[in-house]
C-alpha cells in the first residue's frame, strides 16, 4: 500500500469515528421511558408466613438543598463529560 491510500484509509477512518457523535441525539431532553414507570401492587404474604418488616426499606433521606436549575435544549446532557480544557500555567516570574 502507497503513502497516499494510508492517508486517505486513516482520513475516512476519523471521519467516521468522528461522525458518530454528530449522530447521537441528545435524548436527555426528551421524556425517557422511566418517567412513565408505574408502582406494582404490594407483595401479598400467604396466610401463616411472617410479613417482613419494610419501615426502612427504602427511606429516602430528606433533601436540604435547593433543586438544580432545569437545563436549556442547547446544554449538553449530564450524562456526558465536561469538556477538560486545563488553564495553561502562567510562566514563572523571575
């Protein structure tokens, strides 16, 4: 294989690679399947079984700070990384 068709393979390879994310919705915005979740029936215990005990199964600790902002259609979703772009270091003054 020639210089060129190694060139032209690893082009096409990063543009397809690079096309996947131009693909990906950002579905974070749109209603996602849990949000229509339903609550099944409690567990019906046989007569002449003990009922467990379910007071603290699934207590939920008391939230004691102010909800998050909602998120504009243009923001990425939080599932996503921040982008990392580091501060370059300020040169040492002498």
């Amino acid at each position: 294989m020639g210089f060129r068709t190694i060139r032209a393979m690893a082009a096409i390879g990063f543009v397809g690679l690079a096309g996947c994310h131009t693909l990906h919705e950002r579905a974070c915005h749109k209603p996602q399947p849990y949000m229509d979740a339903k609550s099944a029936a409690p567990l019906v215990i046989p007569p002449g079984l003990d009922t467990p005990d379910r007071t603290n199964a699934l207590r939920i600790p008391d939230l004691n700070t102010p909800a998050p902002t909602a998120r504009k259609a243009n923001e990425p979703c939080l599932d996503e990384p921040p982008p990392f772009n580091a501060p370059k270091p300020a040169p040492p003054q002498t």
